[in-house]
C-alpha cells in the first residue's frame, strides 16, 4: 500500500489525543537523494531564529496538531557511536521541539531486552498503528495499517516502555 504525504497529513489530523512514533534505523533514505542532508554534509546547519527555513510543511503540520492539544511523541533508537545520517537529524531536531513534538532518544544497546515490532510505526489515539517498511537502503518501501487490538497493544506497551528509558533531546548528546 502507498501513502502520500498528504494521506499521512489528513491521518494525523484526524488525530484526537496522540500520535507517538518510533525511530529505529540509523539511516533513512540514499544520501545522493536527500538535499537537506547534503546540504548538512557540506556544513549547512539549521538557524534557530529563521523559522521559515526548516521543514516545511511537517512542522506546520506538527504545530496545527499540537496547538489542538494532541500530543506528539517520538522516541529514536540508535546506535553509539552514532551514524552520520542520526547527527544530521539531531542537529536538526530543535525544529520538531519547537514545533510542539516531543523527543526522545535511546541508545539500541539498552533496548536488548525489549520486544519491539520489526518496522518503525506511528500509534494514532491508541488505535490504529502504521508501520513504515524501509529495504536495506533505507529508502521507504511501504506503509501497512494495522488496527487489529493485539498488534495496538504491543505497540503501545513497546512505545511505552522505550519513552520511559529514552533520554530527552535536551539531554542527549552526540
């Protein structure tokens, strides 16, 4: 099943209470097919005071569904040392905070223990779990939809579990 963008913006606007997300690859996507990351490589950083050249339009996006009083979270597991492509995406992750999402980050080495799904998800209201599929490139394959009460709940109790050990974004550093 394909998703555009927009069908995933439609899906959390619908959103009522929570959307929560799990990170669990330390790349995503070919490097020669991200501009932002590129142009990162070559020292670009974000400016915090220049609003309007972050990512846009997820992080309006983000801010219309956290100012309703959804409340977004995203928790990525990652590895140590750290990938290129994860320093790219803490530098760049004042942006999400800003916006209203909440981050979190845990190091794979304290996640040995945990049954976690095989595929990065986003959990809406508790009730419906899409599963992003990446191939070995990290590139996005496809999206599945799952809202079977079983696969809800270990994704929940999963989120749940890697939030409460994950270090918050303030406090991670690479």
């Amino acid at each position: 099943m394909s998703q555009s963008l927009t069908d995933f913006t439609d899906l959390l606007r619908a959103v009522r209470k929570s959307a929560v997300h799990v990170e669990m690859r330390d790349t995503y996507g070919m490097a020669n097919e991200n501009a932002a990351y590129e142009k990162w490589r070559r020292g670009h950083r974000l400016d915090p005071g220049d609003r309007a050249s972050w990512w846009r339009p997820w992080l309006d996006v983000v801010q219309e569904v956290t100012r309703k009083g959804v409340v977004m979270r995203r928790a990525r597991i990652v590895s140590e040392p750290a990938s290129e492509y994860i320093r790219f995406e803490h530098s760049g992750t004042f942006t999400n905070i800003a916006a209203g999402e909440q981050v979190r980050w845990l190091p794979r080495r304290q996640t040995s223990d945990l049954a976690l799904p095989g595929n990065d998800f986003w959990l809406f209201d508790q009730r419906l779990v899409q599963f992003n599929v990446f191939d070995g490139d990290g590139r996005w394959v496809h999206t599945d939809h799952v809202s079977d009460p079983a696969v809800v709940r270990h994704c929940a109790t999963a989120f749940e579990t890697v939030w409460q050990r994950a270090v918050p974004h303030e406090q991670y550093g690479l």
